[in-house]
C-alpha cells in the first residue's frame, strides 16, 4: 500500500496500514525530534517546489567558487556540486554531514589546484604558520 513518510516525506511502500515512516532512520529522527520539542518538518514538505533561487548557500558559494577558478565544468567540479548539495539535503545525519564537509574540502582543494582564484585567506595564513612551523 503506499504511503507517505511523516518525517522526509518520501514516497513508500508501507506493509502495513498504521505505517508512517519509511525507515528505522525516519521512525528514531521523529522521536528524538519530539523529545526536543520540536515542529514536525509537514510544513516545510508542503512549500512550493524549489525555485532556481532557492539554491542553498553552501551550494551556491561552491558553484561561485569553481567559477571564477574556471574548474565548474571539471568532473571534481561536478564532484564538489554535488557533495555541497548533500550537505545540505535535510536527509542526512551530523556524523554524515561531517563526512561529506571533509570530502568537499578534499575535493574542493583538489579542484582548485593551481587555479588563479585568490585563496582564502584563512589558508594563508594556516600555510605560514605550517611554513613557520618547519622552519623552525
């Protein structure tokens, strides 16, 4: 019988009648959920469909990023896209998320390589400091 997950609003199978959730994962997320109090996600499913500028941030930033660096068009490009459009799907877990954040980073530097992009300067300065660090 289908039906309709209370918590990620997937379509699935249901075995039975009373069924609301599609997973384990979905049933123990709508529990904790509740103990914290708070708002079951059915308003945020019943939005509009996404609209070209309802892309989120992260993903956002990282397309802007591979642009001026001229690597979007790149497989790692496309790679980091997609790896910043997971972080942000509400589907996954904090140990997922923080999985995801270090493959993006990893990709993200592999994919920038020898670009002409201005770096961040937050990486500057953790590579004078590492220079420093040998050095002495």
């Amino acid at each position: 019988m289908p039906a309709t997950c209370e918590e990620c609003g997937e379509a699935f199978e249901a075995k039975r009648s009373t069924a609301k959730y599609c997973s384990t994962r979905c049933r123990t997320r709508a529990t904790r959920r509740r103990a914290e109090g708070r708002p079951a996600p059915a308003a945020e499913s019943q939005r509009a469909p996404a609209q070209a500028e309802d892309v989120p941030l992260l993903v956002a930033a990282t397309i802007d990023e591979l642009a001026k660096a001229e690597r979007l068009s790149t497989a790692l490009g496309q790679t980091a896209v997609k790896l910043a459009e997971r972080i942000g799907s509400r589907s996954e877990t904090g140990s997922a998320v923080a999985s995801l954040s270090k493959e993006l980073r990893a990709t993200m530097a592999e994919a920038l390589r020898g670009s002409a992009a201005a770096a961040d300067p937050i990486d500057e300065l953790r590579a004078r400091r590492d220079r420093k660090r040998r050095a002495g």
